[in-house]
C-alpha cells in the first residue's frame, strides 16, 4: 500500500514539475489518488476494528500513506517541483536557447536538454528563442521562452507567464 501511495505521488510530482499543470495530473490524483485513499481508509477502519492495539503500537506506519499525500499535495501547492526542476535545468536551457537564437531557425529535433526533453525550437523576434517540452505521457503545447529582449511571440501563444529574468513558460493551442 505504501509502495502504491509512493509511485502515485511521484508520477503526481513529475507532472507538477512541466511548466504548467497539465490535465493529467488532476485526472490522476483524481481517481488513481481517490481510489488508493478509499482502499486506505477502508484498510484502516478495518485493522482498527480488528486490533487496535496492533494499529496504535504502529501509528507511524499507518500515518505514512497519509503524510505521503499531504505533503505532495503541499509540494504541488507551492510549485515546488516545477522550481525544483527549472533551477536544476536552467543553465542547460539557456545554453539551448542562446544557440537556437543564433541559428535563427527552427528544429525538430529531440533532444534532453537538463531535465526537460525538448523536441521543438524556434529563433523568436528580438534574439530570444521558444521550445517545447514533450514530457512523459503529457500535451506538448508548452514550454519555454527565452527572451532577453522582452519581446513575445505572438502566434499561437495562449498563455504566457513570467518565471524569472528572460524566462517565461508559455501554453499554446496543439491543434488535436
């Protein structure tokens, strides 16, 4: 049970770690998080019916499943993950940014860049560069921008959010 709770938080905090919260993550916590929190309260009434000294001389134990939601949820609150992330990222992406706005073109290429899989890049005005990020099982209509100049692309950006200095993640339409 507690293995179940474990890998349902990390897939949770994998998700929360993309540039924006994608869909996924909420269906996910939705049912996979409901369910394993339905089978835990069910599991736990039934130990505390049946042995409730056994339950009290484990309290830790059984606290477990219940801290490992809490403090995922916090975590996602508090965009944890994704800060995590970027700042561990962040010189890799910028390294990647400053060379596709020196190529000023546009790539299809996949490739890791830090701890993001990118899989798109394009020079934007103003000698900034945009990229997205093709996550595990997520949408791939967002990513970064990298703007030193300040200036936005403005095609098929629908949200644009400031991350810090010339950074800023961006959400767009993927046409599916």
């Amino acid at each position: 049970m507690l293995t179940a709770f474990s890998l349902a938080a990390l897939v949770c905090l994998w998700w929360a770690s993309a540039p924006y919260l994608y869909v996924e993550l909420f269906l996910w916590a939705f049912f996979v998080g409901g369910s394993l929190c339905l089978l835990g309260i069910m599991r736990s009434v039934v130990a505390l019916v049946a042995d409730f000294e056994a339950v009290s001389a484990n309290q830790f134990r059984w606290l477990m499943p219940w801290i490992i939601v809490g403090c995922t949820f916090l975590a996602i609150t508090a965009d944890v993950p994704f800060r995590v992330r970027f700042a561990l990222s962040q010189s890799a992406l910028a390294e990647h940014a400053q060379a596709v706005a020196r190529s000023g073109a546009s790539s299809h290429e996949c490739r890791r860049v830090g701890l993001y899989p990118v899989c798109w890049s394009e020079a934007t005005p103003g000698g900034g560069a945009r990229f997205s990020i093709d996550d595990w099982l997520v949408r791939t209509s967002a990513g970064f921008v990298w703007s030193p100049a300040g200036q936005m692309p403005e095609d098929d950006v629908d949200r644009l959010d400031p991350i810090s200095g010339p950074w800023y993640a961006w959400s767009g339409w993927d046409k599916w």
